[in-house]
C-alpha cells in the first residue's frame, strides 16, 4: 500500500519490468536521511539533465545568487546536435539530445532523430550508460532513471536488464527531487534525473516570472539531492560521488526549441561537482561563433561518467563520440573526409593539455597506425573489392583521451590503366557554355555568353584552388553573396547568347558544374540559398529554374510556373567538399532528373515528371542565371533570415541535349576538366 501511495503521489510507476522502491519519500525532510549508509562504499554518479535550463540562464541565476544550491557547481558551456552537415549530425530537440546523454553518441548510432513515442535508442549500436556500467558483474552497480517527462523512459524501451528502477514521474518535478533522494538513500550507485519545469516554462519567455521561478524551483530540487549526498559522504568517506547537470539542447531567444544548428540551440552546459582535465571554459560566457564546437559536447558525459565508475570500454572497444573529461588530453573537432583520390579517408583532430603519448587509430577496432606524441592528422588508406560506399568507425587515441567517429567513404577502384575513369569524349558534342574558371574576368571558352557580377560595384567574385589533382590543378571561382551594393545585388549571372531554357530548337539541356559549400553548409538554413536560378526564388511556384542549398546540407531542384511547381528534393552534400551538381530537363519527354556526386555520399540521381506549362516557364524572367542568387540579383536581400556567404563553382557547362548517367558520372570519377577534351 506504502509503494501504491508512492506511485499515486507521484504520479508515475517503474518501466522495463522493475517494481518502485517501496519505502517513503523523504521529500518534505520528515525522515531524516540515514546515519549508517544503505548499499556500498566507492564510486557513484548523478547525472541530473533539466530541459529549457539554458547556460545564459543559470550564469546569470548563478551571478544574482538565485541559486545557492548550486553556487558550488564548476560551470562551462558546451554543444550538442552533432556537426552540422556531416554524418553526425542532429535535431537540436529533446529527444535526439536524451539519447546522446544516455549514449554518448550522436543519431547516426543511437538512432534517435524526433522526439515522437516511437522512437527508440538502437541499444545494438549505441547501448546505454546504465548497460555498459553493470558489464562488470563484480561491480554490481545499482542502477536508476526518475524523469519528469514520458518520452524519456520510451527511448530505453528496447533494452532489458539495466536498470534497478526507472520511474516515471509523469510531469512532476516533485516526484523526480523526492524518488531520485530516496534513491540516493537506499544505495544506488548510477542514476540519472530528469527535470521539465523550466522547458515549460520557456514558453513564456526566458525573461518571464514563470521561468525565472521554474529555474529556482529546479535548482532547489537539485540542492535537495546534493544535500542527500553530502550527508552520505559524511557518513561515509570512502563514498566518491560525481554529480553532472546539464540539459539536452539550447532555445533561441524566444524560449523556442527549433532543431537548428544555429549557436543558440547548440549551446548547453555541463557543471560537476569535481574539476574535469579536460573540461574548458569553465565560468565563461559561451562563445557566438563556431568556437563553440572546440569546448565539450554531450558526447562526453557517459564516457565521464564511466570512467568515474571504472567501467570505460578498452579502446578496441570505445564507440564514444565524446572523451572521458577526467583525462589530462583534450582531444577535439575529429573529423574525416574522403582523399582526392576517393581511395583514402583523412582524419584530423585537435590536441591540447598533456600531448606527451604517441597517437593511435583504430578502424574498426583494429590498430592501423601509431602516430608521434602531437599528431593532429591521418591518411588512411583503403582498400575495398569494388566501387561502393564504405563505412568505418574510427577511434582515435591520445594519452587518457579517446574519441570514436564513424565515417564513409564512396569508394572509387583503381583500374589500369591509369586514371582509372576517363571523360567521356562525347561530353564536347552540343557543349554550348563552358567556363574553366581559371582565371577572372570569367570568359566562355564557346564565345556564347557572358558571366560577371550583376552589379559593378558588388563583385564578390575571387579565386580559390579547386579540386582537380595534378597536372590539372588550377583555379575556381567564388562567388561571395555578403559583398554587395547599396540595393543589396550580389551575386553573378550568366547571359546566353542564346538561351537553351527558351530556345524551341533546343528539346533538351543540361546544366553541370562543380560545386563546395562553406565548412557548415551555413547557407542551408531558415529559407536556404540560391545556388543557381533563373527566377524570383522566394518561392519556388514562381516561373523558372532554380537549383537550392538547404537544411542538412540538402540540394533541391525545381521548376515553376507562377501557379505551379515541380521539385526534386533530398539530394545531400558533404559540407566543405567539391561534388558534382547538374539538372537534366527534356523538354519533350517532360523530365527533371537532377544529380548530386558527392565524394562521401555517392552519386545520387531522381527524374522527375514535369509539364508542359512548365516547359513553357523555364526562361524564368529572362534576366539570366543567378550564381549564388536568383534571377533578380536580390535574392538574400529579400530572404533576410537566409546567411549570405561564399559558394565555390568550377567547370561550369551547359549543353543543348540530355546528358547520359555515363557522361555526368565520367566528369566526377575522373575528376578531369572539360578543358582536357579535344
């Protein structure tokens, strides 16, 4: 009956098949915390997250001591949501940021990518910290989950056995302080408390009375289950306790959680009780740019967490995307991206605090190189039976530090004799524009059309290396849309003599070019860019073609009408890399067939059925096609909340006929310029 009571007050019961612990609540401090510890001496952990407590928040609570319990914490900003544009990226939401708390993953292993009741941590891929923890049976650790929200608990739904108790509070912050303090009281030794008040009260605003009250209820709840410890550490020396707040995601300035990659919703914290090595920033303000991502992620806590409980996996079996920040290295930004010879994967990281260790790595659990004490870089090499995309987890190794990434490759067989894939001769047959792009002022090589800024005085046009290996290294063009005139035009555009979109003897056309975003794909965002287009690209219904950069990373073609539209959407680059773009349109058969040859994502191809009226629209407005912009120049400055920024274009082709699979894929195996053909 106790237990029931229990339940009912709380509101929640336990998950995964574990009754509730049935003794009272110590909540209002009528029962006095023991004077004789329940359970073990050693190690023991909390891990407290409380969603919407942003880090501007609790220093400024912290500043005004509004928060005494917690004035005692060692707080420094941190990031969550993955790096933008690449395979590890995701949702700044509760959800995909709950599951890299419990993992120390990000979505490509845990899985979790919304914060809907169906999904599930991949526990095959990325078990849980409570899992990994009792993999030691001496240990015998006592495990624990008490959260305020339901979606929380669903996420560990497919793994069995790992937790002592997880408790369901259904909303009720109350319960979660008085069952995690009865929890701490009877001995368990990993548990993890899940705060809303505050993620519901940011609603209002972070400004508003509500959620000032909601974060100072909160904190006094935590300060609760601090005092729980103290008290046991009192009575017990020998009891060595790590506490880590944090929450799973940042808000914007209106309290919204949007899911973007924008600096605000990647920003957390992480406070400790303990000082962590490895740990920087401590009591700073978090940084606004992408210096951001060179401090902690939530992808450290479960390793931390582990090694505070001696139970860190060896490193041929570290699936971490994160560090233990006990460890006296730092070992930040690891990255890959596949060689220019798409026959080899580069690795690089960052290294700071003690870099006195040789540098190892791991492929798949297996060492394939021992590096000298400060190397920040890897080439390793493939070797795969046939062309196909390849995937690896690397882990990288330096000193106490070591971080799992896993990567892909769209691996490209040498064949003899060299080069292994050659341009196809035919692509010269109906070649109407071609721009090398070695050289500024940009000139057609076929002497059919022009291509300069569209306004004089907002040239943001310059030369950077492209991608193509010797003897053919040269130049590409960057089109810079933050440089523009007193009207806001940027960009450059490209004039036909003679327009293939509207010329009624031409049946079919094809547009490709070599295409490199910025390091993040910044221009993804809110309503993407313009990366080529011949129209008003506010919306895509109006009349003309339009190529765009989105979200993720992702490319979309289009064509419009002025009422209608058609689109081929979910194509995806890799941030920072030279792929090949092209859009295919036959005018008599009413096909769009965009293609999209990434180096990490391979080459990615759809058709889509366009129509007559569409067909008839294709000119746009007749102004000629906007690089880096639309068809008016003014793309940007009319989609404010789109970043301007630098887009790389090279080889830059348009042909009066249909391209082949086989000719478009030659231009990106060979990775040759037109400029080689006869």
């Amino acid at each position: 009956m106790c237990a029931l009571l229990l339940l009912t007050a709380c509101g929640g019961g336990s998950g995964n098949g574990f009754p509730p612990i049935g003794t009272p609540s110590p909540g209002s401090g009528s029962n006095p915390a023991p004077t004789v510890n329940q359970g073990k001496s050693g190690p023991k952990a909390l891990v407290v997250e409380i969603d919407g407590l942003t880090h501007a928040a609790l220093r400024d609570a912290m500043a005004q001591n509004k928060v005494p319990a917690l004035q005692s914490l060692r707080v420094a900003p941190a990031w969550t949501g993955g790096a933008n544009g690449t395979l590890s990226e995701q949702r700044t939401t509760d959800g995909p940021g709950w599951a890299t708390l419990l993992t120390g993953t990000w979505a490509q292993r845990h899985g979790v990518r919304w914060d809907t009741n169906d999904q599930r941590i991949d526990v095959k891929l990325a078990p849980s910290v409570f899992a990994l923890a009792r993999q030691n049976k001496t240990t015998a650790y006592k495990t624990a989950s008490v959260t305020a929200s339901a979606l929380y608990p669903l996420l560990l739904s497919n793994e069995t056995g790992t937790l002592d108790s997880a408790i369901d509070c259904a909303g009720s912050d109350t319960c979660v302080t008085d069952r995690t303090a009865q929890l701490i009281d009877t001995g368990y030794d990993l548990l993890v408390a899940q705060y809303g008040a505050p993620g519901a009260a940011a609603s209002s605003g972070l400004k508003s009375d509500a959620y000032q009250r909601a974060v100072a209820d909160t904190a006094a709840g935590v300060g609760q289950l601090l005092a729980r410890i103290a008290q046991r550490t009192a009575n017990d020396p020998k009891e060595d306790w790590l506490v880590i707040l944090t929450t799973s995601h940042g808000l914007d300035t209106f309290g919204g959680a949007t899911g973007l990659q924008d600096n605000d919703n990647k920003t957390i914290f992480i406070a400790s009780n303990k000082t962590l090595a490895a740990q920087a920033g401590v009591g700073t303000a978090a940084p606004a740019d992408a210096s951001l991502l060179a401090l902690s992620a939530a992808t450290d806590i479960a390793p931390t967490v582990l090694r505070h409980l001696g139970a860190l996996p060896a490193a041929a079996d570290y699936r971490f995307n994160g560090q233990a920040l006990q460890a006296a290295t730092s070992l930040r930004g690891l990255s890959a991206k596949t060689g220019a010879d798409k026959r080899s994967i580069e690795l690089s990281w960052t290294l700071a605090g003690t870099t006195t260790a040789p540098v190892q790595v791991l492929r798949d659990g297996k060492l394939v190189a021992m590096l000298p004490a400060g190397s920040t870089a890897y080439v390793d090499p493939i070797v795969a039976e046939s062309d196909g995309v390849y995937a690896y987890l690397y882990t990288v190794v330096a000193g106490e530090a070591s971080v799992a990434l896993s990567a892909q490759i769209a691996y490209v067989k040498p064949v003899p004799p060299e080069p292994p894939v050659t341009l196809a001769p035919t692509l010269v047959n109906g070649l109407v524009n071609y721009y090398p792009l070695n050289a500024l002022p940009a000139v057609d090589a076929k002497s059919a059309s022009t291509l300069a800024p569209w306004a004089a005085d907002a040239n943001g046009g310059t030369l950077v290396d492209d991608s193509f290996p010797a003897p053919n290294k040269a130049k590409a063009l960057r089109v810079d849309s933050t440089v523009k005139n007193a009207s806001g035009t940027a960009g450059y555009r490209l004039v036909q003599n003679s327009d293939v979109t509207t010329n009624p003897a031409v049946t079919a056309f094809t547009i490709g070019f070599w295409l490199r975003t910025d390091n993040t794909c910044s221009q993804g965002v809110s309503n993407g860019g313009t990366v080529i287009g011949n129209k008003n690209y506010t919306t895509g219904g109006n009349a003309g073609l339009a190529i765009g950069l989105f979200g993720s990373c992702e490319i979309r073609f289009n064509v419009g009408t002025g009422s209608a539209r058609a689109d081929s959407n979910g194509y995806s680059l890799s941030a920072g890399q030279w792929a090949y773009v092209a859009v295919v349109i036959d005018k008599a058969a009413l096909t769009m067939k965009g293609y999209v040859m990434d180096p990490v994502r391979g080459i990615q191809t759809n058709s889509t059925a366009i129509t007559s009226a569409l067909v008839d629209k294709l000119g746009g407005l007749g102004n000629g096609l906007g690089l880096n912009e639309d068809g008016t120049g003014l793309y940007y400055q009319r989609e404010t909340s789109s970043p301007r920024g630098a887009m790389d274009f090279d080889d830059f082709a348009i042909w009066n006929r249909s391209l082949t699979n086989d000719e478009l894929t030659s231009i990106f195996k060979s990775g040759t310029p037109l400029s080689t053909l006869p």
